[in-house]
C-alpha cells in the first residue's frame, strides 16, 4: 500500500512558477508516477508521467515545455515544476502512482493509476 501526499499549491499571478511535491509512505523505486489535475465539473486531466527510474517522461501538449515531472527514489518523492503559468492551469492537481513491471514504462491515463493523493489546490489569476 503507497500513500501519497501532495504539498506546494497555492495562488499565484500568471507567467509565475509554482513546484509541487508529492512524498510517498512507501517505496516507490518500482512504480512509474504522474500528475493530473482536474477542475469542478470536468474529469480528470493528464499533465505528466515519469517512469519508475525517472529516465523516460511524457506531457499533455497544453504544459510541454513550461512543466518539468521528476523523481526521486532515494526520499520518495516526485515533484512538478511549473513555470509560465497560466489562468487556464487552474485545477486541483493529484499524485498518483503504480506498480510498473517496465523501465521505460509511463502511463497517461488516470485509469491505469491505483494510488491517489488527497490533492492539492493551484490558482493562477490574470
């Protein structure tokens, strides 16, 4: 069983940075990571993934190159830097993790995740 808690929400003007940390009770060296967010009234959006070592990444096409995902087995955690924020990056945005048997292996869609965290709040205004 790996719990998740997600830390580093917050409001912030547009064009600002946020990171966000997701700590896990458990080991995580064997699960592949990522990110959704999700606000009221749509379902779950994917942001990023990383594999279980932190070698191999993927990103919805609305954050390339303003979000970085990356990991660290040795404390637990994977974290979420965002820059250039916009007002539409708005959400609540939840860790979740699973159990990879591949290396390479990510996963983009909240169905094949089986831990959640609790979610943390991100507000951008313009």
């Amino acid at each position: 069983q790996v719990q998740l808690v997600e830390s580093g929400g917050g409001l912030v003007q547009a064009g600002g940075s946020l990171r966000l940390s997701c700590t896990a009770s458990g080991v995580v060296r064997t699960y592949a990571m990522g990110w959704f967010r999700q606000v009221p009234g749509k379902e779950r959006e994917f942001v990023a993934t990383i594999s279980r070592g932190g070698g191999y990444t993927d990103y919805a096409d609305s954050v390339k190159g303003r979000f970085t995902i990356s990991k660290d087995n040795d404390v637990n955690t994977v974290n979420l830097q965002m820059n250039s924020l916009k007002p539409e990056d708005t959400a609540i945005y939840y860790c979740a993790a699973v159990l990879s048997p591949g290396r390479t292996s990510y996963y983009t869609t909240a169905d094949e995740y089986n831990y959640w965290g609790q979610g943390t709040q991100v507000t951008v205004s313009s």
